[in-house]
C-alpha cells in the first residue's frame, strides 16, 4: 500500500513538473532529459511511468477535464455557469490545467493529441439538455451548439487574457457570462443565476478544496 501510494505520488510529481515545462517551454522545446534534471528522478523512474514526451502530454491531457468545486445546484444553469467559473479561477493557479490549454492550442501538439474540448462540450451539453428540459432556457436555444460555442469564446478569452496582465480571467469570464446568459436563460431563472467572478472561489472553499487565494468583495 506504501508502495502503490508511493508511486501514486511520483506519478503526481512528474505531470506537474511536465507541465510546468510545457507551460514554460512550449511542447517542441519541453525534453525527458530537462525534465528528468528538472525534478531530479533516475530515466528508470521516470519510465516506469512515462516512456516518451508524447505519454506526458496526454498523462497532462488526461487531467483536463475536472469537475472539482463543483455541486449540485437548483438550476443546471447554474452549474453551467460554475463550472466554467471554476474552470477560469483554477486555471491560473495550477499548472496541469493551464498546460492542458496550452498543447491544445499548440498546433504540432494538437495535430498528435488532439484536445478534450470534444470532451469539455460534451459536458456542457449534458447540462444544458437537462437545463432545457426543466424550462431554464429560452425556447429557441440549442444546447449543442451553445456548449460548442462556450467552450470556443471561454478559450479565446482565456488565451487573450493571458496577454494583458491587468486582466484577471474570473473577470472576464463573469464578463462573457454577462453577454450570454440573457440571450438564452429564462427571464425567470435569469435574475437568479450568480456569475460573480468570485463565487468559484466560494464554491472551492464550501468543498475544502481552495486551490488559492484571492480578495474577495
């Protein structure tokens, strides 16, 4: 059992220093040898667990899609909203997602890997369909295709984001929320959704899982 918890830890160790060199380094620069002087490991443990960059990067990919922080909440709308409000807060403060991102939008990376954004929409779409079928939104609106075009807008405000170092992306999720909603939610439910920046913060800390800190209103 110490053993496997162990190795469970190693395994651990190894991603997030992966990521932190594909977040640094990009995917063509990230190397096994920088990688292994990085965190001080022998080859031999580091290939026990991961035998080449590209097992890496879908070890890293593997742990993309998360739902940690996430609860059940009165409207599925509402846990639409949280999870990409989770998703926005987390993102900055740990590197397995930022660098899950990152080979996403790498071209060469992509084109090996592929994403799990197909994965992302999907998840947003089950929550959508749900959201519909309790009459959360507006008649005409198609949850596929609003899945498909979060997640879209969600990536591209976080990668414009990441360029302006004045801009916090909770914020700007908040702000992107503030421009979709009213064009599908219910006037009902509408009203009573919270998109605050800082309500992902609140949701960590109810499930004892605060990735970080920030000050809040």
């Amino acid at each position: 059992m110490v053993r496997q918890e162990r190795a469970i830890q190693t395994r651990r160790i190894i991603l997030e220093a992966a990521a932190e060199m594909f977040n640094e380094l990009g995917y063509d620069a990230t190397t096994i040898g920088g990688l292994i002087e990085r965190i001080q490991l022998t080859r031999g443990g580091l290939y026990f667990h991961f035998t080449t960059k590209e097992q890496l990067a879908r070890g890293v990919l593997d742990e993309a899609v998360t739902m940690e922080g996430l609860a059940p909440q009165a409207f599925k709308l509402q846990e639409w909203v949280d999870l990409a409000l989770l998703l926005a807060y987390r993102l900055p403060r740990e590197p397995l997602l930022s660098a899950s991102v990152r080979l996403s939008v790498d071209v060469k990376a992509r084109g090996l890997l592929g994403t799990r954004w197909p994965d992302w929409i999907a998840v947003g779409e089950e929550l959508l369909t749900e959201a519909k079928e309790r009459g959360e939104l507006l008649v005409h609106v198609d949850p596929g295709d609003t899945a498909r075009l979060l997640v879209g807008a969600w990536t591209g405000v976080q990668q414009i984001t990441e360029t302006l170092p004045d801009h916090d992306l909770s914020q700007e999720i908040s702000c992107l929320f503030e421009l979709v909603l009213p064009n599908i939610a219910s006037a009902g439910v509408l009203a009573k959704l919270d998109i605050s920046p800082y309500r992902a913060e609140r949701l960590l800390k109810a499930a004892g899982n605060s990735v970080g800190s920030s000050p809040s209103p």
